[in-house]
C-alpha cells in the first residue's frame, strides 16, 4: 500500500487531480474518487478523509448526490 504523501501534498492538490480525472475521463466525482484510490492503492477510508477536508469536493460531490437523487436536498436550490 503507498502512502499518500508519495502522491499528494495537500487537499488542494488532492482537489485539482479529481477535478482533472472527472473532466479528463468524464467520469462522475464519486467514480474519480473511486478511480484515485484503486489506481493510486490508496484505501477509500483516507480518500474520504482528504474529501472532508476539501469544501469544494464536498459541495461538488453533494450536488451531484443531489442531482442524482442518491441523497435529499439540504434545503432549496436557487434556479440557475
């Protein structure tokens, strides 16, 4: 199993590679996550814990939940 920090200094580093894997294999946030912790033997648990600590991948990965009605909506949604 590799360490994380072989691979990824920061939750913004960690941020922008997900970003790159969603748009690069137009892929979901939740596939990229799964993507970077299969190709990277990294377990999901860690990968998790980088994903709390990144307010962007949380806000992403909720809308998209939200979008795909795999969890409620955390109150009302402004029209885009």
């Amino acid at each position: 199993m590799k360490e994380i920090s072989d691979n990824i200094l920061s939750v913004k580093q960690f941020t922008e590679t997900i970003e790159m894997l969603v748009k690069k294999r137009d892929c979901t946030y939740i596939d990229a996550l799964t993507l970077y912790a299969e190709e990277n033997e990294v377990e999901i648990e860690t990968v998790a814990s980088l994903v709390k600590n990144s307010h962007v991948l949380k806000a992403k990965l909720a809308a998209e939940s939200e979008d795909n009605k795999t969890i409620k909506p955390q109150g009302s949604k402004l029209p885009l």
